[in-house]
C-alpha cells in the first residue's frame, strides 16, 4: 500500500527476507525522492 493507515504489524519486509534467504534468493531497495523500487529475486 501507499499509505500507513493500514495499521499492520511492520513484519512484511522482514518475511519477504527470510523466504528469499531460505529459498537462496534476496531482496533490495534502492530510494530517492518518488519512492522506493523493491527487487525481489530468487
């Protein structure tokens, strides 16, 4: 989502991580002033 009104739990990033860990994949973000660009590979 693009708001915080969601109110969940902040663990999303966290569990996308240790899937791609444990499937021998990553995950990275690059930032800049329009927003962040997420790159998940496995």
């Amino acid at each position: 989502t693009t708001d915080r009104d969601g109110g969940g739990t902040g663990l999303g990033l966290a569990v996308v991580k240790a899937v791609a860990r444990a499937r021998g994949g990553s995950i990275t973000f690059e930032s800049d002033e329009s927003g962040t660009l997420f790159t998940l590979v496995l």
